[in-house]
C-alpha cells in the first residue's frame, strides 16, 4: 500500500481521483488511518481528512483499536501522530483493544507528553 511507503503524492493521487476510497477497509477492519498511524504517517493524516476521510477517523478495527490507539501503542512518532488525529478531530474517548482509552496506554507506556496531550482533547 503506497501510504505504508509515505508515498503521500500518490495515496493523495488515487484518492482524489476517486481510484481508491479513503473510506474503505482491510480485511482487518483498518483504514487508511489505522495504516498512517502504526506507521507514524502524521504528515498525511489532514489530507486524507479533506478528501472526506473524516467519517472513519474513529473507526475501530476487528481487534477494537481505533487509529489513536495504535498510534499511543505503535507509531515511532506516536506524539505528532496522536496530534495529528486529535487536531483533524478523533475522540480520545473511545477504548481501544482491552477496553483501554488512549490515555490509559499512554499512561501505562510512561509517556507523560501524549497522555497531557489526550487529556487536553478529552
């Protein structure tokens, strides 16, 4: 999938064009946000959100993580990742896998700056 490469020119390409829905699923149940986010993909989160991607920003996956959660858990820049999703408008407040929220995995994971961050959105 070009967005696991940061191919950001051509996911933004396909979508615009109608070629690919920023809407549509694995067979996992991820989105293109859940991709973005394990793979720290910040840079590209607003784009896709203008191509109408705002309605599955808080999808959950078949395990229950929405992309904020595997952000907090996954991405190696988890801090602007998780930014990036707040500031195009996903809801801190929906638990992830567990039934943790994304500031439990925050707290849990020692990382104080995301877990203040979350609370600001939450």
């Amino acid at each position: 999938m070009a967005a696991m490469r940061n191919d950001q020119e051509k996911v933004f390409e396909l979508a615009a064009s109608g070629h690919v829905s920023v809407t549509a699923t694995d067979a996992l149940g991820r989105t293109l946000f859940h991709h973005l986010a394990a793979a720290s993909r910040s840079a590209m989160i607003p784009q896709i959100v203008a191509l109408g991607g705002d309605d599955v920003i808080d999808a959950q996956d078949h395990a229950g993580d929405t992309a904020l959660t595997l952000a907090v858990s996954s991405a190696a820049d988890a801090e602007a990742c998780v930014r990036a999703l707040l500031e195009a408008g996903a809801d801190p407040s929906i638990p992830g896998r567990g039934g943790l929220l994304p500031v439990e995995l925050a707290d849990l994971a020692g990382q104080r700056a995301i877990a203040s961050l979350l609370r600001e959105y939450g």
